[in-house]
C-alpha cells in the first residue's frame, strides 16, 4: 500500500538518481544539495527542481554560478538559494 512517506521515498530516490551527473562538480553539489534540504522542499520547489534536472550540465552549472539565469519562478531561485547556501558553508 503506498502512502504519503513511500511516495516521498520513491520521488527522493527518483530526484537522487536524476542527480547524478556527468559533471563532477555539479554532482557533489547536487548529491549536498540532496542530502541536506530534500526533507524540507515545498512541493513547488520539488517541481521546480526537478525541471532544473532537465537542463543539460553546462547550463545548470552557469545557473547555479549566475552565470546564466533561466530561473522561471520563485520556486527555482529558492533552489538556487539553497544550493549557494551550502557552498557559504
């Protein structure tokens, strides 16, 4: 039977796997970015991170270093903020 956690499980395990990059750094970063916010993402912040998985290396890298801003909403720039966050860290 699923329920909320098992689908939360299988949809974390989905967003892991589609971090694995080809791009090692992006890869460390995304691998962080996974293991210390997924818990406390809005379902917006899901759904906009998962189309930020869509994009190819290069250019999820130049978002994430502002280089290249394809940000669609709020929800991706609080990803994005997330993300450079660690990095402070």
């Amino acid at each position: 039977m699923m329920n909320a956690e098992n689908l939360r499980d299988a949809e974390q395990r989905r967003l892991a796997w589609r971090c694995r990059r080809g791009m090692l750094e992006l890869d460390i970063v995304l691998q962080r970015f996974m293991a210390q916010h997924f818990n406390d993402l809005t379902l917006d912040e899901l759904s906009a991170f998962d189309v930020m998985l869509a994009l190819p290396d290069n250019e999820f890298w130049d978002v994430l270093q502002m280089k290249n801003l394809h940000l669609k909403s709020k929800a991706q720039q609080s990803i994005v903020d997330k993300i450079h966050s660690l990095q402070a860290a």
